[in-house]
C-alpha cells in the first residue's frame, strides 16, 4: 500500500463526464489499496473564461482580486470531482489551497509555497477518505488573503503536497503520455522516455519541451518527489522523474526545440572592457531575460567585434528599442533582428561523460546541410540555433544520428551500455 | 456621513456591463461621503448553471461539497466588482464570508448564521476603501468548512452584516422598485409603499408577495436594521422597511396573493375529541406544512363533521397518500383534493385597530361575484380561499376597495387618518 498524490490538470475535467472519467480512475487507485490524495485543475478553459471576464471590466485589474476570481475555478472542479468519487461509493472530501495548508508569500499572481501543513488531509487519508485538493492556490496567512501560484501552479501544489505528506509518487496527468525523446508532432519515430533525471527534464523543459514546469521539477528535486508522468486518457505507463540513476537513465534523454525565440545582433561594438556588461544591464533593465550569448574575438587589428545573443521573440520590440536609446553610449555601428530562428537541444545527463558527443551533433547536421548559427552549452545540455525554416529537419537529424529512433535498439540509449 | 450596506441580486450584476453600471452605482454613493459594504449575490443564473453541473455528476451530491461548489459563483461577482470599483479610482477589496466573519452553524446548504465579526470589513471601512461581501456563504469555524444560507441567503447576509456594523440602513437591490401594494401584473393601477412595517412585510411575504424572505425580515427586526428595499435599474426611492411607526404606517399595507396552494377536505369525520389532532399529526409527519385549517361545527344530530385545510400545492400527492393509509383509523368517508384554488390575503398593521375591515372586504368581493370558501385572520392579516380563476378578479375588487389604487387620495391609507 503507497501513498499517492495524483494530480489532473483542465484538459482532463473539461466535462462532467471528464470528472467521472477521472474519478473511476482515482477510485481504481483506492480499492487497489493505496491511500490517494488528488489536486485538480480548474475544468477546461475555465480559468480562461474568467480572466475574459475580468478584461471585459478593466485592463488592469487588482492582482489580490484577480487571485480571488481565478481561484474560483478550482473550488468547481475539486467539489465536483468529490461529489463524482462519492457517486461511485467511495467517500471523498475537497479542500482549498488554505484548508490543505498550502502556505504562499503574499505576491499574488504568481506566489511562492513558502509552508505546507497539510493536517486536515493526513486526517482525511487517515479515516480511508480521498482527499482532493484545489491546485494552483494558496494562502497568504499574513493578509488571510488567497493568492495563486501562477503558471504551472497545480503541478507545484502536487509536488509541495506529495514532498510535505511523504508520498511514494506524485503521479501528474495530462493528456500526454509522458515525456519524449522529441516532440512527436515532428519526430513521429519520438520514444517515450521510461525513466529521466531531474536534471535532465529540466533542461528539456527550459529548452522548449512542453513537459513540466521547471519550477515543479525544482521543488520535487529538492524534496526527493519522484515524479509520475502520464496521460488520464490510457492506463499506460509514462516517464517517472527521479533523480540521476546511471543504471536506468539515458545517456542522451532526447532533442528539444523551440521556435519562440530571436536573435540580436550587435555590429562594430568597441572591443574594450565593460561594453557587453552593459549591453546585458540595458537589456536586464528592461525586464527582458536573455538566452545564448555568442560574442566572437575581435579580428585582429580592428578592436571591434560582434555580439549576438537570443531572447524570446515575444520580448524583442522591448530590447532593441532599450538598445537603440543607448546606440552611442554602447558604439555599435549596427543592430540586427532576426525572429527567424529556431534552437535545438540535445539534453542527457550522460553526455557528460561521454566524449564526442557534439562532435556528433554537428556532424549530423552538417550532413543535413542545417548551418549553425549559434552554440551554447552546460553540464548535459548543448544548443544550436539554426534558421527557423531548418528547425524541423534539424531535430530529426539529430534524433536518428543519436539513435532515439523507436525501431532503433533501446540498449543504444538506456542504462550506461556506453559508446 | 453614514455607514449603508448595499446588497445587490443576481440579475443587477448578471453581466460585464452589470457590473460596472453597479460599480457605477456604489462609487456614487461613496463619493457623497459615505461608508459602503457591498454584499452581492452570484452573477445571474451561475449558481442555477452549478446546480446543473451537480446534477450532470449525481443526483445526490454530498452537501457539503454542494456547499463548497456553490460559493464559487459569488467569489465570482465580488471580485469582477471590485475591480469594476477599482476602475473608477476607488479602492474597493473583496472578502468570501469567512473572511467578513460570517460564522454559522454546521447545516450545510441551509446554514443559520450564529454570529458575525467583521472586523476585516471595519478595517477596510475605516481605511476608507469599499468592503464587497460575498452573499450567501458563511464559514463553520468547527469544522473550517464552507457553509450556504440557503434561499434568499445574499439578503440574510447583507441584514447580519448591516446589525454587526451598526450600519445606517440595509439598501436590498433587486429588479423591483419596491414592496407593492399588491402585485402589478394583476392589479396595474398598484402602489408602491413609502414604508412598511417588519410585520406587516413579513405577512406580505407569507402571503406569496415576492418581496423580502421572511428569514431576512425577522433578523432586520430583531437588531432593528432598516431595510430600503429598491431597484438597481432606477433612482427612483423604494420602501423603508422598518419598526411600525403609526404615523407613517399605511394602515392597509396592500393586498397579497398567492396560487400554489391546494386543498385537502376530509368529509363526514366523527366529531369526537382527538380526531383533528390525528389528522394533522399524520400531515406533519410526512413533512408537509400547512396553512389555512376549517372545521365546521357538527351538525346536530349527525355526530360527524368536515375538516378542509390548505398546503403547498407541491406537497398535495404526499399529504393525500398519507391520509389515505389512515383512512379506516381516522373515520372519515371520503377525501378531496382542490388545487384551483387560491388565497388572497388582506395586511396592515393598522387593520388590527380598525373594525370594519372584514365585513369591507367580504362585501368588495361579494358585489364582485366571487365566492369564498375558507376564512382565516391574524392580527394584521385577513386571508380568504376562492377559486383560482376568480383570485386576479378579487385581488382587483380588494384593492379597490381598500382606497390602494394608485389614482386614489393618498390620504385614505396613509397617516392614522382613519376611517
């Protein structure tokens, strides 16, 4: 007998039938004897619909009362799904993000958990009840006021409650299977990775895969949660996150992509100390985070050199017209952007300790005639930016070369069989 | 400078637009310097769109997650409202019944409020900002669960919150102007009234006038909150509701009606002692209340008698099967059962003071041609059954007579002048 948390996002509570689906699920779990502790999302577009609402009355609504509207959606969901659990002869109570515990600093909008004490819900497993929990919301005991957790904030509520109940797993459903080797949309040979790091999903995650919030994987790396993902919609098996197990982990978890970003690049800057410190402060202090940063060596003689670096597309408008205003304090002669570009990641906890992995990147695409325009890398990730147009190509060519391909032997990228 | 409590209905804020006219509504009232605690109700038919989302999931949903379901809806509208305040340069902040201090007890769905401490309301009062309360809702401080006041709840708020504040007067916004001296779609020449008196109002209410719910009357009376009952379509006065005041009482209030009533007579019941008690006793126990009782006087010699009463119309097939199964234990011959009936009823608080009033009101209905079959009074209330076809007539003969039409000297109703 395990204690699992369960966690079910919008897609997979849309409807009422959706929330029967999901409670025979959780009654499954149940009577196979576990104790379960589940967190919903607010149903389908809901959370959607409110925040329409709140627009048709004013552009800029107070935060505090825009996390008291947004939270109403959960309160649905969770009291709904108990009622279908109960319906099904089990018994099930809901709770809010303050009756389970979830303690939050008093930034509304996007509050951090800064406590969890989730004795009412330890009672409630206790007396053999499911208990179910309303995700993405919290309490700001100071104020006694309702905060939320902003994006991603159901996956955190799970993980903050599995850590803080000392689950076994805390299983997140979605209406994917799990996580990928690529986004099979454009790699229909993409594998669903069995096991995969910390580390590692978090590199796909901030390389552009859509699979858990980085700030989820974060806090479930700090309390040693492992991490369930999977789909509501099959009763197949999906990728568990734990953390770094050489045995089990691939050595390359797989290629993630991400066409939402641009590229600046700033000609003819004086090559002297101190300008790309403040190339990178203007661009800070518009409030823009940066991505790869490529600065060459001046070509001899010429003490001048090229900077380019990337950011997201959506934030370009803000950067260039903060570095235009400073074109002559900074002595570029020229400004370019590109919003045509894509960037590859390959990520793996493996590639490490492995030589020759970049070596194989980029004879892969070479050999697919993709031309490189950046490269950034860290411990178990390395990424290129290639134009947008090659983006697709690009991440299968990279797939095949690093035999992630599903007819390809599983023994090439799982469990340390090395190359 | 005063301290008023507005509380506005569902269909005063049923939508975007709503809101803000509303919005509009308040910041008036608070720029003329006064105090203003909102409470408002869930946005059109939101909570009746729960209701049916319940219903999709299971017929019989556990209360307390009905309770925890429903109390979104106004956490809904007292949100969009305060920003819609905000929007106008006016802080406003938004507070469920648990944070305004409504505590009630544990009757999930029909909660009775035990005790409010709106301290968090007077703080915001006093920084002068706009306190919006979300009607309906209350919190269980036992158990830390969310409670619902049941029908007419939001009204029940908005009382308890004007008695805890000490507040001036308690504004109900509605779609109707006011209390009516009888219903304006039977009888269009109705008045509307200055002022009533909680008595008076309250049989208005028992008499099927669609004004104020009886609960939120008796607490007005008991802290002696004035009550302005008003629409939020219009800035045009309503009624005062408050303590009898007989300069200012009209000493017929008007004229209520109601059809949803049927009624059950028992014929040729032996008129032997205990045999009434019985009867009701047996209606009682299958949970019907009931209204107007009439048993005539044996007539010599026959030692048997009939005994008619009115109900809900609603409850007409549960009464009925349960007197049937006593059929042989009461005695009686046969049973029938009446529902075109209905029930007008004459009420003012003046009327108890003025003789006449009765035989005034037989003969009105007397020259009009309309029978009457049952008789029942109070000291501030004179009811008579008809038949259902010939109430809208009588409602018309009454009011007439009783000098309420609206074409008719004032003075005739108003004011102690007598008669």
């Amino acid at each position: 007998m395990a204690l699992i948390v369960q966690k079910y996002g919008g897609s997979s509570v849309a409807d009422a039938a959706s929330v029967q689906r999901v409670a025979a699920r959780i009654v499954a779990t149940k009577r196979a004897g576990h104790d379960v502790c589940v967190v919903v999302s607010a149903m389908g577009d809901t959370t959607d619909d409110l925040i329409d609402l709140a627009q048709q009355i004013t552009c800029d609504p107070p935060q505090r009362e825009m996390d008291i509207l947004l939270t109403a959606g959960e309160r649905i969901s969770m009291s709904l799904l108990a009622m279908a659990i109960d319906a099904l002869g089990v018994q099930a109570r809901s709770f809010t993000g303050q009756q389970a515990g979830v303690i939050t600093d008093a930034v509304y909008g996007r509050a951090r958990i800064i406590d969890v004490t989730p004795s009412r819900i330890a009672e409630t497993l206790d007396a053999g009840q499911v208990a179910i929990v309303a995700g993405f919301q919290g309490v700001n005991t100071e104020a006694n006021d309702v905060t939320t957790l902003g994006r991603g904030g159901s996956d955190t509520t799970a993980v903050a409650l599995a850590a803080a109940l000392r689950a076994d797993v805390c299983e997140i459903y979605s209406d994917v299977d799990g996580v990928f080797t690529a986004d099979p949309r454009i790699v229909p040979t993409a594998r669903k990775l069995k096991q995969i790091g910390y580390e590692a999903v978090l590199e796909m995650a901030a390389s552009g895969a859509k699979v858990l919030i980085p700030r989820c994987v974060e806090y479930a790396r700090r309390f040693d949660v492992p991490v369930h993902v999977r789909s509501s919609f099959s009763d197949l098996d999906g990728t568990l996150v734990t953390k770094e197990d050489p045995m089990e982990e691939p050595i390359i978890a797989g290629v993630a992509h991400d066409s939402s970003q641009a590229k600046v690049t700033l000609v003819d800057v004086p090559d002297v100390p101190g300008k790309a410190a403040r190339i990178f402060e203007v661009v800070a202090g518009a409030g823009v985070n940066i991505d790869m940063i490529v600065q060459n060596v001046s070509a001899s003689g010429t003490g001048r050199t090229d900077v380019s670096f990337t950011l997201p597309a959506v934030d370009g408008k803000t950067a260039t017209g903060a570095l235009e205003a400073v074109r002559d304090e900074v002595g570029y002669s020229r400004l370019q952007y590109d919003d045509t570009i894509g960037k590859l990641s390959l990520v793996g906890a493996g590639m490490k300790s492995h030589p020759g992995v970049s070596a194989k990147l980029f004879h892969a695409l070479s050999d697919a005639g993709i031309n490189i325009e950046m490269i950034s890398t860290s411990e178990i990730r390395l990424s290129v930016v290639t134009g947008a147009g090659d983006l697709p190509a690009a991440v299968r060519a990279v797939h095949t070369a690093f035999g992630l391909d599903s007819d390809q032997d599983e023994a090439v990228v799982y469990g340390g069989t090395g190359r």
